[in-house]
C-alpha cells in the first residue's frame, strides 16, 4: 500500500512539473518567433547599424514604441513597438520585442514576445491598462501578417542604397 501511495504521488509530481513546461503554438496557430537574415555582401557593420536606426526612428513613432538598448560596437539594438490591429469590431494592440543584431555584410531581424491588449470595441476606445501574452488563437495569424510587414519594411531599409548629395 505504501508503495502504490509513493508511486501514485511520483506519478503526480511528474505531471505537475511537465504542465509547466513551455507551450509550443501549432504552426497553423502562428508562431510566436519570427526572424530574417538579410545578406548585404560589401557593407559594413557601421553602415548597416546606421541604416537599422535610421529605420527603427522612422517606423516606430508610437509612444510606446521604445529602443531599450542599442550598443554600436556589438551590432545589438532591442526594443519594443506596438501595432494597432482589429478583430470582429474589436480593436487589439499588440506589444513585441524586437531584436536587431548587425554583422559585417549581414543583418538579422528578431520579433517576438508578442502582448496583446484591447483598446475598443464597436468603434469605441476602451483602452485597457493590462496586456496579456499571446500564445495562439485567431489573433496571431494576424500579428505574423504584421510582422511580416515589418520585415519587409526593414529589408528594403536595408538593402536601399543610398546616393551621395
């Protein structure tokens, strides 16, 4: 009897820790990661992470749209910016981060952690103080679709060449 008690408790303990562990998102869900490198063969590094600043100024005006950190000498800028979408009349706004990294003749672009919180309803701002995580459901097939706006938006940044005046 003791011995099926301290099996029965193991084989609790066992599933209590494994519901913890890490959800994966189906595919078809979206993903909650999604990253580009781009090749730009003959740029440097400096020129490149001018060009992403140049890009992440441009693109991210909102006030909640912030660069946390930007280090020259390691390629690195990280942030976080938001997009404004909707859903069955329901307007979300959606928090990530975003994950620049420059090498000499390459840049790679990293968005995840993606929050979400409603800001109106019917035409109608309510805007929430709360974002909470978004880890599938309909909303992040629609995130990914902005996301590859983004990455598409970064690259031809990128890859613009830019005259002399």
């Amino acid at each position: 009897m003791k011995k099926l008690f301290l099996f029965s408790i193991s084989l609790f303990s066992v599933a209590i820790i494994e519901s913890c562990g890490t959800t994966r998102v189906p595919a078809e869900l979206g993903v909650t990661v999604m990253q580009k490198v781009i090749e730009v063969p003959n740029v440097t590094k400096d020129e490149l992470f001018v060009r992403a600043n140049a890009w992440a100024v441009k693109q991210f005006v909102s006030a909640e749209a912030v660069i946390e950190y930007s280090d020259k000498e390691s390629g690195t800028i990280m942030g976080k910016y938001t997009v404004d979408y909707s859903r069955a009349q329901t307007s979300f706004r959606c928090r990530q981060t975003i994950a620049i990294e420059v090498r000499d003749g390459r840049i790679r672009i990293t968005i995840d952690d993606p929050y979400e919180k409603h800001i109106g309803y019917g035409g109608e701002l309510i805007y929430s103080k709360v974002y909470k995580p978004l880890k599938g459901g309909s909303a992040l097939p629609v995130v990914n679709n902005l996301w590859k706006g983004t990455i598409a938006s970064f690259e031809k940044a990128i890859l613009e060449t830019r005259e002399n005046w």
